[in-house]
C-alpha cells in the first residue's frame, strides 16, 4: 500500500563522543523514507527544499521508491539546517544552531496523485502544519501515525493537543510522555495520551527499546544492546518509518502486526545509529534487516521448563 | 536443592511520594528469604540480628521451610537499621539514617549442617564478609551469585575486586556496572566484569527490566510496566531471591534456564514494589506467580507474518 511521508529533509551538523561532522543530510522525513522503503513503494513524500539539497540524494531516494511530486524546492532559498551535540550518555543532546531556512514557509500541499495512500506518517513539524496535512486528505487513510517534540509542548500546546487528537497513532519519547502529561508512571501517561484520541501510543526509551499501548494491552519491545552508538540522530525516525513501512507492506493495522511493526521499526533504528546521518540506511540489504530481526527474536527468547 | 542465603535482615524506615513507614522489616536476606521460598525448600539463612528482631517475622519465615541455625542472635543488641527518602522516579533515594548496630560485628559462621548447598547467594555486605563465606564452604557449590553496590566501590574496591573473581555470576544496577568500569555501554561494562572472573552478569535496570549476559549472549528481560511502583525496597533482593530460588528448585544453571530465572525473579520483583516492604511477598500464592509471569509473556510475545 502506497504510504505518504510529510516532514523535514535537511542538512546536520552533528558532534558525539565518537567524532564530528560538518554538514550531512538529515531531516525526519529523509530517515523515515530510508527506513520505509525496505518494505513499501512507493514512499509519496512531502517536504520543502532549498537549492542546496544535493540531486544525488534525491536520485538515491527516487530510486528506493519515494517519490518527490509533494517536495517543494525553491531554488534559491537553503535547506533546513539543525546541528547538535550529543553527551555521553546519547540521550540527550544539545542544539547549537536551528536555522529554519525554507522551513519558515513550509506550507504543504497535497498532490492529487497522493490521495490514494492509506498509511499516513507526519514527522515532528508544527502541529498546525501537521493538522493542514491531515485536513487536506480526501478520504480517511487507514492509519495516520504523528510524531512531536517537547518543543511544540513548551510553544504550541494547544495546537498540538488538538492535532493528537486527529491521528490514530502517537509516537513519543519517555521525557516527553512525562511533559505532555504531568504523570511520571508511564502507565498512566499512556492512559492520559489514549484519552486525548490516540487509539495507540508508542513511547520509545532510546537503548530500553519501546512500549506499544493499545486500549489495555501493553507490548515491549527491547533494544538491541549495542557497543557503541556512534549517533543517535534520526534513530527515532527511522523506528517511526520502519514501523509505518512494515504496517504499509502488511496492510494489516491490527494490534498484533504493530508489535511485529515494532520490531521491524527498532530493528531499522538499530542499524540507523552505527554510523554518522543515514549513511548506515543506504548499506544494509533485506538479508542484514532478517538477520537482524532474528537477533531481536533471540534476544528475549526464553523457555520456563 | 538447598539455598544458602547471606545478608543483612534489619529494620527499615521509608518515605515515597505515595507514604511513609517508620519501622518496617527489611534487609536482604529477609526480601530474598521470601521471595526464594515461592521455589525451593530448605532456605539456609544466614545473618545477624538484635534481641530486637520480631519473633512472628521469624516464625513466618520459618513457616517458608527458613532456616535459622546460620542466623546470630545478639539478645542485647538492636538489628541493622536503615532510613531512606525516594525521588520521584523513584530509581533515585537518599539515605537518611544508617545504624550498623550488630552488624558492625557481622563475622558469619557456616553451620555444618550448611555444607550441603549447591546454591549460594552473598547479598550486599562488605566484600570481605562475602569471601569469608565463601571460604569456609568445604566443596564448590553449582553457583555463587553476589550482589553489592556502589558503596564498596567508593570504600573497598580491591576487596570488592577479589571477591567478584570469586563468583560465578555478579548482580549490579546499571550505575554501578559503568562506576565499576569506566564504560557507558552496558555491552561494554558487561565485557569488563565478566574479565573480572564472573561467567555469568546481571545488570538490572528497574522500571526497564534487565540483561542477564552469558559469554558474547545476551539475554533482555523486559519489566512490567506498572501504574505505580509503591515502594522499591527490596525488589532487587527479591529479584535475586527469585532468580536463585527457581535456579534451586530446577537444579540447571544453563543460560537456558537463567532466562527463565530471571523472568521468574522479575515476576517476584513486580509483587514486591505494590507494597511497603515485603508485605506483598507475605501474600502471593503460586497462582498469583504463575499469572504474573503469563503477563510477562504476553507483554513481549510478537509474531512476525
């Protein structure tokens, strides 16, 4: 099934414990669509560009499936650009610079010929950005998965509180359940968030892996325990696209398929942070994907005699 | 099998966000002792305490199939005493009082009648206590596991060194595996401390559940994610109980059967932190265990169609 991606694609400047660099592609979207297309085509992506985005990434994306009619580039304007530095512990970070660039005036519009997807990713962007995505729908998509950031929390709660309310899915991280809430069990913030309209919720724990709620029903899902994670940057998108592009590929929205859409999008996630941007993403084939999947099977294998 | 079990039994006073206790029971070995006593029988006890200590806690574990001949009673002395205050995410506390009182002259003896455990667990006490324990056991038991703490870092780390070369398998929390290394990656902590002597490691990680670590394995037992977590007391001592006790009862230390161990010790864990101190363990049935670990299956059982 055809699965439309709505988010940023953008240039990072990143610095962790395991080294630096200038200046290379990111965004959510960009992630989300690396991620993704392991499992569907086509990827029917909307963002905004500047005349910088470099043509052989679009020509890599284009031919993994994404299709580029809902980008909108202005030629002479410049990408989105984010640079950060990661602490220690790769949990949190610091923004240095945040320069919006085209961002500013991104207002997307909806091809005509992206009407007829049935899965639905919005990336973190303003809510009010989010919500126009989702107004400009003909139809009601199957599943319309949202992430967010504790930024919109702090400027724009309301909007955002209004824009959860029209998805089926929300993705969050633990801090930011916790923010959006005012509950510190994850529980009862998960109760709080289903309560808002999300039918399910995913709370992801960085290297704890993710929770999945659905009505009363809990599933975890682990990370993979890894050596080094040389940068963590677009680990959550990734999860995100994963999770959204196996869901797509299995047309099936079930509770059951999410746990395994889970797996799909934390198996993704952990490829995504062994190397620097998404440059691990454009390497790994379907056989490191399965064999992957496998390590996550036998992870949490267990018999009781 | 038979299960030896040292550590401290003691009072304790506990403030959490959801109430306060004056004077409950507590220590290690008494949260151990009723939790290992749900699998196996005899529990060989082994500890110190005051004329102080209540005869029903002692009748009650009794009951449990505990036994008391390791246990030093000093008719004029007052038990171990400990006073803590828990933080909101309640992973963090402040101790606010602890009085040694006997345990300051803690030189356990092994009864004879002791000799015949093929299951020893050393709880937290000064790493000289636990290699005097060890030292006086006449043949090598199946499994020595050991717990400690940060503390012993600080204070003793040679000791503490020396007798986790002692061991067959070491029990921290996460803080304490990376101040016991130097490493961040818990992959890479694990490396450092199985060099150190132990075949076997479980690091646990609270409200995100555990990684028990066997030669380059790994096992990832997830937690169950709860409304409220009550009072944390004891639920690493409980988990331990747990683990050890099934590992007793099964009479199979294989990885195998570690991860069944540890599901086991996590079940009992989850029991311990719905009330103050051990008054949960005082009441579950093995029904109440069995369907704690039904959820724990159901909490990360997925198929991938």
């Amino acid at each position: 099934m055809s699965l439309l991606i709505v988010g940023t694609m953008a240039f990072d400047a990143l610095e962790t414990p395991f080294g630096k660099v200038d200046r290379i592609i990111g965004g959510s979207a960009t992630y989300a669509a690396y991620s993704a297309s392991n499992f569907t085509k086509p990827v029917k992506q909307v963002s905004i560009i500047g005349g910088d985005f470099p043509i052989e990434e679009i020509t890599l994306l284009e031919e993994r499936g994404v299709e580029f009619e809902g980008v909108e580039v202005v030629p002479d304007g410049k990408s989105f650009f984010w640079s950060g530095r990661y602490h220690m512990d790769m949990n949190t970070r610091d923004s240095l610079i945040t320069d919006l660039n085209v961002l500013a005036q991104f207002n997307p519009t909806i091809p005509e010929s992206y009407q007829d997807c049935d899965f639905v990713m919005l990336g973190n962007l303003a809510p009010e950005v989010q919500m126009s995505v989702i107004r400009q729908l003909h139809k009601k998509p199957k599943l319309i998965i949202m992430d967010t950031m504790n930024f919109w929390m702090s400027i724009a709660l309301d909007d955002l509180k209004k824009a959860i309310g029209m998805v089926d899915l929300l993705l969050v991280n633990d801090s930011e359940a916790r923010e959006l809430t005012g509950e510190y069990s994850l529980v009862k913030a998960a109760k709080k968030i289903q309560a808002m309209g999300p039918k399910y919720l995913i709370i992801k724990k960085g290297e704890h892996g993710a929770l999945l709620f659905y009505e009363d029903k809990i599933f975890s899902a682990p990370a993979l325990p890894l050596e080094d994670v040389f940068d963590p940057t677009g680990a959550g998108d990734t999860f995100a696209g994963g999770f959204i592009g196996y869901l797509a590929r299995t047309n099936n929205v079930s509770f059951e398929n999410m746990k395994a859409a889970v797996i799909m999008g934390s198996a993704l996630a952990s490829f995504c942070v062994e190397k620097f941007g998404p440059d691990r993403l454009k390497e790994i084939t379907p056989v490191d994907i399965e064999n992957r999947v496998n390590e996550f099977i036998e992870l949490i294998s267990f018999n009781i005699a």
